[in-house]
C-alpha cells in the first residue's frame, strides 16, 4: 500500500512538492498554483493570469480547498466545508500572510474598499479592475513587494506615490547608493517616492477609502491603497495542532516538525531559527522533502539551509535588473570593489571578507550575476586573482 502523502497549500513549495510526487494537494485559492513572482507583471498587463500558472502537478489538485484542522491521532485534515482527508504523512505548505499595518481605519481583516495587500492572484485581479489612468493610489511600503506594485500600478495609468518608513527602498537588500539608484528609476517612471515617512491612518466615506493619513499631519488623496507591509509565516493550523512554532513552524533537517508523521516547507517552515520567505528556498526546501519521502538517498545531508539571492527585474520598455545577496554593508577590514556606470545606470558591489564573498548588489548590468552567485552559494574559498574580476567576468545569468 502506497503512503498517503497530503500537502495543504498550493503556492511554490506546495506545487513543487506535487511535480515530484501523487499528492493530495488542498489548496484554499480558486485557481490553479501560480508563480507569485510574476504578479506585478500581471496587474501592470503584461501577462494574462493564465500565463504564470506553475507546471501541472502529477495528481489533479483539489482548489478551493481550506484546511481548518489537523487530527494528529486519527491523522487527518478537516476541511471548512466538512469533509476529511486521511493522511500518513502531512506536509504544510501554508505559506505567509500579508502583514496588516496598526492604522486608524483597519480593523482586523476587515479591509475598507479599495484597500488590499498583494498577495494572492486575487488581489492582483481586484486592484487591475479597480485602478484607472489618473486614479490616485498609494502604496504604503517600500519593500521588493511595494516597489513592484507601485511600478505596476504606474503602467496601468496611476497616478501612484510609495510611502515607505524606512530610510530608503529595499533597505534590507540594498545599500545607500543602489537603494537611490532605484529610487531614481522609480520615480522616473512617474512614481512619487516618500521615505521616512510614517502612514498613520485611514480615511473612509461609505465604507471605501478616499484618502492615507501621514504622521506629520498631509494627507493624500486616493482611490486606491495597496498594504505592501511584509508577511508573516501562517502557522494558525500548525499551533492549534499543538505543533512547535516559533516564528514559523519548527523542522529539522529533514523538515519534519514536532510530530514525526507532519512536515513543513515553504515560507511557513523555520529551519534552525530562519523563516525564509523567497522562492528559491521553498524550492530547494520541496526538493529535499521529495527525497526524503521517496526515500532517495539525497546527494547531501537532507536540509542544511540555503543562500538565498533575492532577484528582481522590473520588466517593460524601460526596465530594470536587480540582485542583491548576503552582506553588502562591509565590515573594517573587508575588501570592497564597486563600479558603477551612469550612462548604462548600473552599479555593481562585492564585499569580500577574508577569502570568501560575503554579499553583493548588481543593478541594471546582470552579466556577471551567475558568477557571483555560485561563488557565494558554494561558500569556497576565491581564487588568488584581482578583486576586480569579480565583477567584470561574464559567468552568465
């Protein structure tokens, strides 16, 4: 008799984790598991919603599907509309939800009309119905989220400005120059861009918004309002099955969780003390689980963690590349090598401590961004060879 494997979620590690193996996969959206990534080019109009669907899973999937508990000692899944689903092993790709700032005029997760997070294709669908050439939107963010959104909306005819709290944009992945490079870009492209600047609340008339209230006292016009304020690991159903959960739902190397028999990857998943939240983990995360389920012996130790690099390309006539991993702020005695191009606005950095790369940031000019990449990933020791080639050897991207 075949292991019954049961994965709730549908996103990148949950449809990953169904291309390897016959799954039952619940997925709670209507549609069919979509590359999140790409969702700023369709509400820019660039792709249809049919285009960023993710490859087929080998069994159908079950949408529309919302898990509401687990039974650990009957080992099985309840589902909103009744119905269970047994299982030998479970694997909990739950995801992230949007984080919901505290502004006046949100209560809970009731959102006013025209407020909404970008998250889901759902989202994405509603706000292209909703936003019109000259409308006013603000994006209250100025992560990679916001920044795409605000880009997007700004295609679409809007007339957008991107609050962001924060010193500058992306101030997790970039340093001070390529954050004002990409400002620069941003604001070319009509968006108008407000750092250290702190939304306090909400103005509504007959339950929609019709303006964003700042802390010094302005308040802004808007039709629309997109919350790009982070995500948080949805753990809801883990904790209430007494799983362990810190930030996200603890696993060991074999991402299993407290429970021997239920497993989690994906945004949702903490592997010694790390919640991930990008793409390229939940990938390398539902690959490993793959092997350990089929019980092929894995090429390395199961899960040891990985080295994320965040990418970003801001995609059209006047588009943008963007790469940024590990440390880019150097420490005293690092070695740093910078060049930067005005006329091809592009900026390269590499921070080199001891023999190893430590972090860099590419922007506009990608050439050299898969070299880069695998001498960071790999962690080895750098060749004896001037600094400078770092940058300037095209490894491919």
């Amino acid at each position: 008799m075949s292991t019954r494997i049961v994965v709730v979620g549908g996103g990148t590690a949950g449809a990953r984790l169904a291309q390897r193996l016959p799954v039952t996969l619940l997925g709670e959206e209507p549609h069919a598991p979509y590359n999140r990534v790409l969702l700023a080019d369709v509400l820019a109009g660039r792709y249809a919603p049919e285009v960023i669907a993710l490859p087929a899973a080998r069994e159908p999937v079950r949408r529309g599907v919302r898990a509401v508990r687990i039974d650990r000692a009957a080992r099985f899944v309840e589902c909103a509309d009744g119905s269970t689903v047994p299982y030998d092993r479970l694997v909990l790709a739950t995801g992230s939800n949007p984080v919901l700032p505290p502004l006046r005029g949100l209560r809970g997760s009731q959102l006013p009309a025209g407020v909404h997070p970008f998250r889901t294709l759902d989202d994405c669908l509603e706000l292209r119905d909703l936003v019109r050439p000259g409308g006013r939107a603000v994006v209250i963010g100025g992560g990679l989220l916001g920044v795409s959104a605000a880009r997007a909306l700004a295609a679409r005819g809007a007339e957008v400005m991107l609050a962001q709290q924060g010193e500058r944009l992306m101030e997790r992945q970039l340093d001070a120059q390529a954050s004002a490079l990409l400002q620069e870009h941003v604001e070319s492209l009509g968006v108008e861009v407000h750092t250290e600047c702190r939304v306090s609340g909400l103005r509504q008339r007959d339950g929609a918004v019709t303006a964003v209230e700042l802390a010094n006292g302005f308040v802004l016009d808007a039709q629309v309002v997109v919350l790009a304020c982070g995500v948080r690991p949805r753990v809801t159903l883990a904790r209430e099955a007494g799983l362990e959960v810190r930030t996200g739902i603890v696993v060991d190397d074999e991402l299993r969780t407290s429970d021997p028999y239920i497993h989690a990857i994906g945004d949702c998943a903490e592997h010694d003390g790390r919640v991930y939240g990008l793409a390229g983990p939940a990938l390398e995360q539902a690959d490993v689980l793959a092997d350990v389920l089929s019980g092929v012996a894995p090429a390395r130790p199961a899960y040891t963690g990985t080295r994320a690099l965040t990418r970003l390309t801001l995609s059209g006539p006047d588009g943008l590349d963007l790469a940024a991993f590990g440390d880019a702020t150097a420490r005293p005695g690092d070695d740093v090598v910078q060049l930067t191009d005005a006329t091809r606005r592009a900026y390269r950095k590499v921070v080199v401590r001891g023999d190893r790369l430590v972090g860099g940031v590419l922007l506009g000019d990608l050439a050299s961004v898969g070299t880069l990449a695998r001498a960071w990933e790999g962690d080895e020791a750098l060749p004896d060879a001037p600094l400078l080639h770092l940058l300037t050897h095209d490894g491919g991207s």
